[in-house]
C-alpha cells in the first residue's frame, strides 16, 4: 500500500511513542522536527536515514506505518502533525532536543552519563537533550569521556 508523507511520519510517530499520551508524542515529533532542522533535510528523508530512530532498525517506515494504521492514536497522530511542531502556537516542549529514550528500556552510551549528552528533561516515559557527540553537531568523542570538534570551524573574533 502506497502512504503520503504524513502518514508515514504518523507511522513513525505512533512506533516511537504510541504508548504516551499527546504531549509525550509531541516530544518525540518535536525532536525529528529539531533533527530535520539542523541537518536541514525534510523530516521523511531524516527518518529513513540508517539508526535515526531505532523502531526502523528492522524494518522500513512503510511496513511500520501499515502495522501502526490500526492504532488506537492514529487520528490524534495525524492531528499532532498537522499543528506547527504537533501543538497549537507552535509551542517548542523539548527546546533544541535532538535525542530521546527511554531509560526502562534503553541505556544509551551516549545518554545520561555520557560527557557529551546535554540534559533538557523528562517527557513520559522519555528522557530529552542533545548528544554532543553526533556527527549532527560535528562533533566526535575521543572514547575517554571527551567531546570535541571533529573538524573545527574557524570564528570570526568579536
């Protein structure tokens, strides 16, 4: 079966976070949506890329989006992506998050105790910030704890 845009990407949204309630979907869609922004690619291509969300790692977003169609929140995920950034006003609940998990299922060696994660908060059942060490930011970890520029940018001086 052939999908539109926001059907996949209500797919990938009820795979990730089906289990919340609204806000906690929002904050899932929010961090594709911040991902999106810094990689400036269109939502759908980022999450089709390879180990972006890990409910893609063993199949494609097409086969997830006809298991997820029958999905007691499917209407309320279609209606979180049709409001700028899933909630009226537009309003930004997980700031310029660009990872989640959840620490009942998933211990992430680049989360919680990771030198390179930057915290922003819980939402759900899902623990929300940045990790400083993705190659989303240029960054890479030396392995020791330590995160630096993988190729430095030179800064106009002030």
């Amino acid at each position: 079966q052939k999908f539109n845009q926001q059907e996949l990407l209500a797919g990938l949204l009820l795979g990730e976070a089906g289990g919340e309630d609204r806000q906690g979907m929002v904050a899932v869609y929010q961090v594709l949506l911040n991902r999106a922004g810094l990689l400036q690619k269109h939502p759908l291509l980022v999450a089709k890329e390879s180990k972006q969300f890990s409910i893609l790692n063993n199949m494609s977003i097409e086969e997830l989006t006809q298991k997820m169609r029958s999905h007691e929140k499917w209407n309320l995920a279609m209606e979180i992506l049709e409001s700028p950034g899933g909630m009226p006003g537009g309003e930004r609940i997980v700031g310029d998050s660009t990872h989640y998990y959840n620490p009942q299922k998933a211990q992430p060696n680049w989360g919680e105790g990771s030198s390179c994660w930057v915290r922003f908060g819980e939402i759900g059942s899902h623990v929300f910030g940045k990790d400083m060490s993705s190659s989303m930011y240029g960054r890479v970890s030396d392995g020791k704890g330590r995160c630096y520029e993988d190729k430095p940018k030179t800064y106009p001086k002030k």
